[in-house]
C-alpha cells in the first residue's frame, strides 16, 4: 500500500491499512480536485473504482470535462477525498498524479467494475448510458495514482 500518514497524530488507536482499504472499497463517492487554468480548485464528486493490486483509483469521465481539461494540462497536482460524513466521521484523502487512459477495451473493463460496485448492474440506465459513451470514445477512464493516504478516524480518539 502507499505510504499512510495519520492525520490525526496522537489519537489513541491509529489508522490501519485495513481502515483505509475499507474505505477505498466503499461505495462512497471521490471527490476530485484538479487545477483549472487560472490555478483555482475544480472539485468533482465522482464514483470510482479501486485496484489494491495496483493500489490506483480509476474514474470515467466525460473527455470534454473541466476535470479531464485540467488533469491533460497539470495531471500532477491532483487531490482527492473520500470521507463518511456519518459519525465516526471518517476518511482518505491525499496528492495523486493521474493520467487519461485512451484504450477503450480497458476503459469498459475498468467501468463495469465502476457500475457494479455503485449501480449493483450493468443493465441500469445509467450503466448503458456510461458504456455507450465509453464504447464511442466521448469518455474515458482517469487513472489516479496516489502519492500518499492521509486518514483519520474519530471512532478511535479517546
């Protein structure tokens, strides 16, 4: 796993590996945050699917987006988080370096995995709508590569 840093230093009970690949796993959406052209944060609730083989995040996107425009002209100051606003409140987030991929073949593969873990399905509509778009090329697949994970927990401050 990539380098975990407490971000809550002192709390009784650390953050585990466990914790965060927990979360990582959760249907819980990614928010996003790329740099448009004037350096202001764009940030993107999205869905998105993570390989623990691989230890990156992948995203579909629509090619034409904001966020897709920012990653093609800074892809390295990437941020995201992913947090459970229920108590204990809880969450990931860190930098990331990401990058389009443009294989459509890989792009399916990464979606369906995208759809199932959020929509149960790929026949709901909006998995057909998200794979027509993919299989024509509008949108593609942004793979997020973490730099280091930043967690907290306030189950476990005491």
């Amino acid at each position: 796993m990539t380098k975990l840093i407490q971000a809550m230093p002192g709390m009784s009970e650390p953050v585990t590996e466990a914790d965060v690949a927990r979360l990582l796993e959760s249907r819980l959406n990614l928010q996003l945050a790329t740099l448009d052209e004037e350096g202001y944060p764009n940030i993107a609730p999205v869905m998105f699917y993570y390989d623990k083989d691989s230890g990156k995040m992948y995203v579909n996107a629509d090619k034409r987006s904001r966020k897709v425009q920012n990653i093609r002209r800074n892809p390295d100051k990437i941020y995201y988080s992913i947090d459970d606003e229920n108590y204990f409140y809880e969450g990931v987030k860190g930098r990331a370096r990401a990058t389009i991929i443009e294989d459509t073949q890989k792009n399916i593969s990464i979606l369906e995995k995208i759809n199932l873990k959020y929509l149960g399905t790929l026949k709901h509509p909006v998995a057909r709508e998200l794979m027509e778009n993919t299989r024509s090329g509008t949108y593609g697949t942004i793979e997020i590569t973490p730099k280091f994970f930043s967690a907290w927990n306030l189950g476990k401050v005491q």
